[in-house]
C-alpha cells in the first residue's frame, strides 16, 4: 500500500512540475508581442504531454519536460511565436510515438507538420554507425532550412536544451554531442546571429570536454569581478554624462568576454589569463529619435565619446552602414580608457541590439499560411541559394561536403565593390577568383587574374574589405586543378572541383579510345590484367588516373609499355610520374581519419583507462596533437579496435567526434610517472648575457629533465626560441614553465603543439 501511496505521489508531483513547466511558458509567450493564440498552443502540449505519457529522460524526469524546455528556448530566447512553439512541443512526437505526420497536418495544419516534419528528418540517424550519417543529416539539415528557417531555428533551440542537461549522460557521448555542437551548431548559430545561443554551444561544450580548465577560469573571472566592475564605473562614468546632455535615451552594459573565447585566445596567442585584456567590452543600447535617425545617432554617440577617450586608429568596426550577413548591426570602436587600457564600445540600437541578440527571428516576417520570408532578407537567401547549388552536386564523400560547407559558416564578411560600384559580401579570406565564381561560373572557369583597386593581381590574391575588384577572362583559360588551393569559399571549391571532376572523365574516356587503338596495332585486346600491367609499369595509383594521364597527353605509351606488355625485359625506359593535384580537403581527410601514431616508449605498464574501469591495452598516441598524461584526451577506436589517444581539442579529434561519434572512448589517465613524452616549450624574453645558460641550468640541474632538442634565434635584443625535451605529464610541463617564468629576462613561457 505504501509504494502505491509514494508511487501516486510522484505521479502528483510530476504532474504539477509538467504543469508548472508549461504555465511559465504560456506566460512568457503572452508577455511578447505574438498573437495572442494560447488555444492551439494548449492544443498541441496536451496532444505531445499525451503521446510522451509515461515516458523518462535519462536524468529521469518525464520526457514531456524537454519539448517544453525547447519551446519555452524557442519562445523566450529566439522571439519566435506561436506555429514555432506549437512544432517544438509536437517536434518528438512522430519519431518517438506511433503518430504520423499525417496525424499532425489533419490536427494542427499543414504548416505546422511541415515544420515538425523537417525536424523529424534531422533526427533520424544522428548518431548511425556510418562514417557519414553526421554529414548526411546536415545536409538534410540545410535542405529542410531552405524550405522553412524555422526548422533550423527549433533544432538550435533542441541542440541548445540537450547540451544544458548533457550531465546525465555518458562522457564518452557527451564528448561526441559537444564535438559535434562545436563542430556545426555553434557556427551555424553564429550565421544564423543567434548571438547569445552560439555562445552559450560554445561554453556548454568547452565545460564538458575541458571542466578543470572551466571552472579554473570560472575562479579567476570571479575573482577579477570586482576589479573589472570598476574599471566599468570609472570609463562610463564621463560617457553617461554627455549621453544625458545629448538626451539620449539610453543603458550601459557591460559584455564580458565567454570562458571558450578567454581558453581560445589562450591557445592562439600563447598567453596566460591574465594577458587577456579585452575581457570586459561596453555596449551602449539607445532608444533612437525615429527610424530615419538611427544611424545618425549612432555616428553622434561615436563622436561624443571619442572627444572624452581617445579612439584606436584601426579598430572602428561599421557594421551599421553595412551589415553582417547574419544582419548583425552595431558601430565598434575601441577606445584608450585612464588606466591605460584599450576598452571596445558597441554601440547599437534598440532594434539592432535585438537582432544581435535573436538574429533573424528578431525580424523574419512570415507570410501567414504560407512560410514564406519578406525580400528585406536578401543576405540569408543569398547564402541558403549558395547551400543549395552545393546540394544539387553530387558529392563523392559527404564528410568532404560538411568540410565545404563549414568553410561557409566559420566565415567573417568583408565588402567588395564590382567596377559599377555594387557592394558584394564575401567570406574573409576570400581571393579574387572566390569573387570571380561568386559573379558567375563562367567568369570564375575563365579567370586569368583580376585588377584589385586599379593594379594587376593574380587570381590568388586576398581581398580586403573596400576593394573594388574587375576580373580578368580569357576564352582560352580552362580550370586547372591548382586552383582548389587558391579558393577559399564553398561556392567556387564545389564548382572548380564539379569542372575538374567532368573534365576528367572527359579525359577517361578519351585515355580508353586512345589506349584500345594503341592495343588494336599490339594485336591485343583491353582487359583488366593489361590495364594493371600498365598501371603497375607507370606506378600510378589507379586505373582512373592511368587513363586520365593518357587522355590529356601527359602520358605517351611507346617502346617500353610493348615490351612490357608483351613480356619482354626493358631497357632505357622513363616511368610516368603522375602529376600530383595540390594539397586538398580530400589528402587532409585521409591523414586525419587514420592518423600517424607513436607508441609510447615503454609497455611496462597500460597508463590508461577507459570509462574508468577497463585497463587500456591496445592503444597509441596521436602526432597530430601529442598528448600526455594530465591533458584531457578521449579515444578513437578504428576498424581493428586499436585505440587512438587525442587531445579533447586537436581538430582531428574534433572530425573524429562528429563523423564517428559511436567510436568514441571516454579515457582517463592511470599513470605513475614511468613513461616519459615529448614536449615542445617555446620561450621568449630579452636577451642577456649567460640567459641560455641559466635556462638549460633551471631544466636540467633543478628538474633533472632531458633536453632533445634546443633551438634559439636572436632579433634585435629579443631571445626566441623552442626546447623539445622530455616529461612525465602535465604537472612536469606547469613546474618546467613556472620555473622558467622566475629567470628575470624571461617574459613568456608555454607549451606549444609540434
């Protein structure tokens, strides 16, 4: 009777958390400024709460309470109104209950199935066993998004939930769920201008990969709080006071930099914490006059504070006058405040704030009943038009795909004028012959270099933002397989790679037609056994590249290739060499999926473990990235069930976590000091007389530690250099560099990769 009374109780209590859940929810959607149609939302959580009835979340909360979290993200955070938040409650539904999607359309519309099922599309096989289900789904992914951004916008909200309550799952899947979130979701978000939601991916993954390192930077940002809050009082005290003498209404915030972008500047710059001095930046949000204002009064704050702070030179960001891609506006300038440091002043509307902050719900307008998106939003569907002429090209490899695509998503703008003065938006990096395919295919097949601003440039050559760019053709130009290296966009990768991909069959098949003729004379017929024979004699890799070579005459088959064939020895023949393509995403694929490795020096004893039970026998470490015993490293389990150890943020393992999230090992370390692993520390400070002495002194009498290798240069008074040597793990590597840190003309210390 008891366990029936608690069990009822539960049941009670559940009930009332459901209840509460959805109640908060209705209450922030009536707060906003959506219409007010609380009864179909009422409709579809009694129709989801009934189909999940029953049903558990790992953390054992009932099921129901995630697609309320993701409608209440949907709501609340992305500003979206009513079809959005009635597809988050039902987007589990059909892949999760018997109901179909058919069921949805005949209950709730056509517009809301639609919307439920494109989510239900990107869910199937997210975490499949096949290399590329990960690629595939985001392809499905973007497909879904160009029919309705809502799709895409609800899934953000979904991944955003899932990363929140990762703590009850596995570490070996929260390694793969936050890899993947890294991977594609954040940048995406960032495209997308969901600001705030790309931050919060990117702190949430960074927590779970590295959560020493975290809550080590979670203390020292504590601990600086109270320093930081009145460096903020002091610098806007003046500005507040010439914004109230200019009626402005206005608040000042102050931003402070993500725990990820404070680890990530880190690692670039090679600085500790406290070298980090663009922590704290200011955003001034004000309420303009009118419409017609705003930008003016955006210029008039910049004016009237620069006359208070003196501004940089180079660093006034106008994204007001040309907006983001992702229609992020705001003026940045960075000022030098009175303690001598340069503090960055957004300055941004009330309007511009909220799409900074809600990206394109903050001003996607929907025509009623049919999806459809206002033409103002030219930038986003310039980009999806870009995503799907990749789409409609039949990728050989998806995981290739998902690398194109990405090159897309990480990508800061610049503007670049056409010689009529039209503004362009490409991705930073870009280079004339990007601009050339973003004009046209033709333009971009037949480019034979570009004058950038008036001057003569090659089509390599990098843009800046401001160029006025006039690209040069000529008919007799072809696309050479060079050119993947010089382009940097997606667009111009996918069309150079689709031209040389024709051109080579093209190449095929005239190889054959050339290859049977020379045969027909030998009196031979083509076969498999005499194609091989050919391909063993010119050591080339495959048939395909045998024939292409043949095709496009750079392989001449003469005297040695009829001795050959027809068992004779040869003599004085040259070997074709093939020619080889340039360095691409496709070779770089290959060294990263199956990495070169080194086995630790000793086998004595395992000094891993996995999952934290079962010794690890069968492993090796990666070269990519050189781990040691104290770096936070995950697994990777290759076809043979040998176990790759890597670094939780080398890039390889960052493909790895999201193409083959299912091989993924949780490890930790089970060490006692008895292996020794190769570091890399790089130094630099002043130059002084006897300072290379006192550090081989400080590393080899002090801590008794084996140098490798030493490599030092010496520039105009400052000492650089790089010291290989030999540790145990990472506490070694911390005591090496703070002892180093002690010699006085030594200013920077840290270990770097390689």
């Amino acid at each position: 009777m008891e366990e029936n009374g608690s069990r009822k109780q539960k049941e009670v209590n559940e009930e009332e958390m459901i209840d509460q859940a959805f109640q908060a929810l209705l209450n922030d959607y009536l707060a906003s400024k959506h219409r007010k149609r609380v009864e179909i939302i009422t409709k579809a959580f009694n129709f989801a709460n009934q189909a999940h009835r029953g049903v558990k979340r790992r953390s054992g909360e009932p099921y129901i309470m995630h697609p309320i979290a993701v409608a209440h993200i949907v709501c609340a955070e992305i500003g979206l109104g009513s079809t959005s938040i009635c597809s988050a409650l039902l987007h589990d539904v059909v892949e999760d209950t018997d109901y179909t999607v058919e069921d949805i359309e005949n209950i709730f519309g056509a517009k809301i199935a639609q919307i439920v099922d494109g989510l239900t599309k990107l869910s199937g096989g997210i975490f499949g066993d096949r290399a590329s289900a990960q690629a595939e789904n985001f392809k499905k992914l973007l497909l879904t998004m160009s029919d309705d951004i809502r799709v895409i916008l609800i899934k953000m909200a979904d991944r955003l939930h899932n990363m929140r309550t990762l703590g009850s799952m596995l570490p070996s899947k929260q390694y793969k769920i936050a890899g993947e979130t890294m991977y594609i979701y954040a940048p995406l978000a960032n495209r997308l201008g969901l600001n705030k939601i790309k931050t919060e991916l990117e702190n949430l993954s960074f927590r779970y990969e590295h959560p020493e390192v975290y809550r080590e930077l979670e203390e020292k940002l504590t601990a600086t709080a109270p320093e930081r809050e009145k460096v903020f009082r002091d610098f806007t005290a003046p500005i507040r006071q010439q914004l109230d003498k200019m009626g402005i209404v206005y608040n000042i915030h102050a931003r402070v930099k993500s725990i990820y972008s404070i680890w990530n500047k880190m690692q670039t710059k090679h600085v500790p914490f406290e070298e980090i001095y663009d922590i704290l930046a200011v955003r001034i949000i004000f309420e303009p006059r009118s419409n017609d204002e705003e930008l003016n009064e955006c210029f008039s704050i910049y004016v009237a504070i620069s006359k208070i702070y003196k501004p940089h030179p180079d660093r006034l960001r106008d994204w007001v006058s040309h907006p983001k891609a992702n229609g992020y506006q705001a003026l940045h300038v960075t000022l030098m405040g009175n303690h001598g440091q340069w503090v960055e002043v957004q300055i941004r509307s009330k309007r511009m704030n909220d799409v900074a902050e809600q990206g394109f719900a903050a001003h996607w307008k929907y025509k009623e009943g049919e999806g459809g998106v206002s033409e103002d939003d030219g930038e986003l569907e310039k980009w999806l038009r870009t995503i799907k002429e990749i789409l409609e090209d039949p990728q050989p490899d998806a995981i290739d795909f998902l690398d194109t695509i990405k090159l897309n998503l990480f990508a800061s703008e610049i503007f670049v004028f056409t010689p009529k003065g039209e503004i362009k938006t490409m991705p930073q990096n870009s280079t004339a012959l990007d601009f050339a395919f973003s004009l046209h295919t033709d333009l971009g097949s037949h480019c034979i270099g570009a004058k950038v601003n008036h001057k003569l440039v090659p089509m390599s050559h990098k843009l800046q933002s401001g160029d006025q760019v006039e690209i040069l053709t000529s008919k007799s130009q072809h696309v050479q397989p060079e050119w993947e290296a010089f382009a940097t966009t997606a667009r111009a990768r996918a069309k150079i790679a689709a031209i040389l991909r024709k051109e080579q069959k093209s190449h095929q098949r005239k190889g054959e037609k050339v290859l049977k003729e020379f045969l027909a004379k030998e009196e031979l017929i083509l076969s498999d056994q005499i194609v091989d024979k050919l391909v063993k004699q010119h050591s080339a890799k495959s048939r395909e590249e045998l024939l292409t070579a043949i095709g496009n005459g750079k392989l001449v088959l003469g005297e040695a290739d009829r001795h050959a064939l027809h068992g004779k020895q040869s003599i004085g023949w040259k070997k074709f060499i093939p020619t080889r393509l340039p360095f691409t995403g496709k070779e770089s694929k290959t060294i990263e999926e199956q990495p070169a490795v080194e086995k630790p020096k000793i086998d004595a004893k395992s000094i891993l473990k996995l999952n934290e039970e079962n010794i690890a026998k069968n492993y090796t470490m990666a070269t990519c990235c050189h781990p040691i015993p104290g770096d936070d490293v995950l697994g990777y389990m290759d076809e043979e069930g040998h176990i790759i150890i890597h670094k939780r943020q080398c890039p390889v393992a960052a493909r790895l976590k999201t193409n083959y999230g299912n091989r993924i090992v949780a490890t930790v370390w089970d060490t006692h000091k008895e292996l020794s692993f190769l570091v890399n520390i790089y130094l630099k400070g002043i130059d002084a007389m006897g300072l290379l002495n006192e550090v081989t002194q400080v590393i080899s009498r002090q801590l008794n530690v084996n140098i490798r290798k030493l490599n030092i240069d010496t520039i105009d008074g400052i000492f650089e250099g790089n010291i290989l040597l030999y540790v145990h793990d990472v506490d070694d590597v911390k005591t090496i560099c703070n002892n180093l840190k002690q010699i006085r003309n030594i200013k920077q210390v840290t270990r770097v990769e390689g």
